[in-house]
C-alpha cells in the first residue's frame, strides 16, 4: 500500500465512523459498530494497523500518528455514546407527572392492645410487674387451686374447654395468680394479661376467646383499703376524672369480693341505653385474696393478705368507643382498624 491509498482509508473511516455511532441505538448496537470500527482482531481500524506493515519504511511514522489520532477520536465518541444509551436504560419509562398519587394506608394498634397496653402502663407506673402464664392449664391450677368448690357449675363442660381430663383451655387468667404465688415470695405486685377460653357462642355480646388482665398484691398488712385506693386511681387515670363504686359480688378465689363501676361515660351518670339507665357501667371484678388460695400456693395466710383484680379488656374497648358487636373486634376488617390509627 502506498501512504496516499492509506490517508484515503484513514479519512473514510473518520467519516463514515461517527454517523454509525451516532445511529447505534442500544448497548446491543453500539457494540456491533465498535467491533466494526475499532475491535481488535477485525474492524477497520485494525485494517488499516496490518497496512501500515506494508508501507515504506519511511511513510510509517506518519501514517501511525494518524492512525492513533483516528483511534483516539473514535474511541472517544463511542465512550460518549456508551454513557448516553446506559443512561437511557436506567431511566426506564418517562415519568408520567399527571398520574393521580398511590394513597398511603396507616396502620393501627388493635383497640383491644390499646386498652392491654394502656392498663399496664398505669399499673407499671404504681410498681406492677408482668406475669405470664400457659394458656393450656392444668385443671388444678384453674379451679381446684383456686377454691373452686368441686361442683361449681363453671368446671362442667358447658362453660369450660377440655383438652383432656387433666388439661384445660384456661377460663380466667387467675391461674397466673397461683403460679407466680408458688414461685416468687411476697411482697408481689404482678399484672397477668392474656387470652381465656369459654364455651360461649359467638353472639354480639359474647366470644369463645377473649383476653383478660388479672392482677395481684400480696405483702404484709394488705386491707380492702389498698384495694380500692390502687383501683379508683387507676379508674381516674384510664378514664379521666370519673367516680367509681364497689358492689359486692362473688368469686370462688376471692373473699369479700367486689365489682367496681365507674359512671358512665356517654351520659355521666343520668341514664342512657349504654348503661341501661343505670348511670354506671362495670369495670372490673376484684375482693381481697381468699386465704385458702394463698395457702394453696404455699404461703402463710396468716402472715400475708392481698387482693386481686380482673378486668377484660375487649369489654372496656366496646364501652370505652360504643362499639355495638364484640364480633366487630375479631374481624380483621381494615376499615374498623384504621379508625384507630393515631
Ligand atoms: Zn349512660
């Protein structure tokens, strides 16, 4: 080859070089044309690098430095290219600015955890600690321990869950009272939450599961006193600035027992069908330890006294919002829920 033939194949290559980077419209394409024009073992670039073996000895400094300057503007322009078609692919598809916004969704804290965490914030704040206990109980702890008289109806299988003869669903979370009575030495202040089981229909008013916060004072020189003071405080501070009052009722474990009311928070007191007209609606059920119970556990009811309360939670959800179905509290619907995001 002659220098002039080789100049013409430099200047060819210069022209025709960047139209077809130009046109190179995906990373596929552009790097068929780099291969065309500058790929190492073909391409037109490495042509021209074997013709420059065959040119005089003294046209081939020459010839070599146009060679790199072509190699060096083709070079440059593909990288350009290169950089503009990989930025194109992460774009993706163009942004459409008039697309109404995907709504957000906020959830919530279930109404029947609020009140659970709520309560035990309260009692935390007077030195209650957390108590758990298994939600499948052995009989005993369920009744016998806890001064169930042998033919007390709640233990025939109408009202209680059996697993097996010895096994119950747990009915009440009073076992956790006896549990930690035989683990921990008084003075005890413990707050039990967790799910009881009845054998109740599943109407408006009633649920097979349902949670319960027991709770639990033992120590030395513990009167009703403590009881209602620790209670009618809490009620005030759960339920803003209210009135309670004491009934005597009765449970097995518990002696002399009480249910607390507080007024009615629709009417505040005068009557409304939320209260039944009463003015008052039931909070909790409470009474001071049995002593039976304590020596059950293995404690000296002669040394220590204490009292106990127990309170359910989705009940105080359904006055506390007038929901009218506690079945509406086991629904998982969304949009219950979500009017207690907060
Ligand atoms: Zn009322």
């Amino acid at each position: 080859m002659l220098l002039d033939d080789f100049r013409s194949a430099a200047a060819s290559l210069r022209t025709d070089g960047p139209g077809q980077i130009a046109a190179a419209s995906s990373l596929d394409a552009w790097t068929e044309v780099r291969n065309a024009l500058v790929g190492r073992t073909s391409g037109r670039l490495s042509d021209l690098m074997t013709a420059l073996g065959t040119l005089p000895k003294e046209d081939r400094r020459e010839a070599g430095q146009l060679a790199n300057a072509v190699k060096q503007e083709l070079e440059a322009l593909l990288d350009a290219r290169h950089t503009e078609l990989s930025r194109g692919q992460q774009q993706g598809p163009a942004i459409d600015g008039t697309m109404p916004a995907r709504a957000t969704w906020q959830g919530s804290v279930h109404p029947v955890s609020l009140v659970i965490d709520e309560v035990v914030e309260i009692f935390r704040e007077l030195g209650f600690t957390i108590a758990l206990g298994p939600e499948a109980e052995h009989a005993w702890y369920n009744f016998g321990a806890l001064n169930f008289p042998a033919d007390h109806p709640a233990m025939d299988l109408h009202d209680t869950l059996y697993l097996n003869d010895d096994l119950v669903l747990r009915t009440h979370t009073s076992p956790v009272q006896v549990r930690t009575l035989q683990q921990y030495a008084p003075p005890i202040r413990i707050l039990a939450p967790g799910n009881v089981y009845r054998r109740d229909f599943f109407d408006p008013s009633h649920a097979p599961m349902f949670s319960q916060i027991e709770g639990l004072v033992v120590d030395e020189g513990i009167t009703f006193a403590d009881l209602k003071a620790t209670l009618t405080r809490f009620a005030n501070r759960f339920f803003g600035e209210t009135k309670t009052r004491f009934r005597p009722s009765y449970f097995p474990f518990t002696e002399p027992s009480a249910e607390m009311d507080v007024l009615c928070g629709v009417c505040k007191g005068s009557g409304c069908p939320v209260c039944k007209q009463s003015g008052w609606v039931e909070i909790l059920g409470s009474g001071m330890v049995h002593p039976t119970v304590l020596e059950n556990a293995g404690i000296d009811s002669e040394k220590y006294t204490g009292w106990a309360f127990g309170l359910g939670p989705a009940r105080t959800a359904i006055s506390r919002h007038a929901i009218p179905d506690i079945r509406i509290l086991y629904d998982s619907d969304v949009r219950f829920l979500e009017q207690f995001a907060r």
